[in-house]
C-alpha cells in the first residue's frame, strides 16, 4: 500500500502534466491567433493598396468637385444670359 506522501508525490505529477499540457495547449491557441491577426493585417494592407491606387485612377478619370463645380456654374451662367435674351427680344422696348 502507498503512503500518503506516495499519493502525494502522484498527484502532484499529475497535476504537473496536466498543466504542461494545458500550457502546451494555450500556446498553440496563441500561436494561431497570431497567425490569423497577421493573415488580416496582411488583407487590410492588401485593402488599403487596392482603394489608393482606385482613388489615383479615379481622380485621374474623373473630374475634382471644383471642376465640377466651376462647370456648373459656367452652364448656369449661359443658361441664365439665354433666358434674359429671350426675355428681352419678347419684351417691347
């Protein structure tokens, strides 16, 4: 029969490879959280590269607001010029 500090020892070993393995374990979980932060850093990097170079192309295709809006009021300007020629050629003077 085993003395109680027999016992002892046993469970104090068993205690020990269960907390090994645990550890084990928890480092694994670590190690493939690390690797699929870095898989998404890498997809946000990827993300950001795609939008600026979209954003290069789009502002070379289309025009900038301040073209825009300088063309509008340039056709308002005209329309406006059009409307008061009209009026003015129906309007008796």
């Amino acid at each position: 029969m085993k003395s109680n500090e027999d016992k002892c020892q046993e469970i104090h070993k068993e205690l020990n490879q269960m907390i090994m393995k645990d550890k084990i374990e928890n480092e694994r979980r670590v190690t493939s959280v690390e690797v699929h932060v870095k898989q998404i850093n890498k997809s946000v990097d990827e993300i950001k590269d795609s939008v600026k170079i979209f954003v290069e192309k789009a502002d070379k295709k289309f025009a900038s607001k301040v073209v825009e809006k300088i063309v509008y009021g340039m056709v308002g300007t005209i329309l406006v010029a059009v409307l008061l020629a009209i009026v003015a050629l129906a309007l008796p003077i």
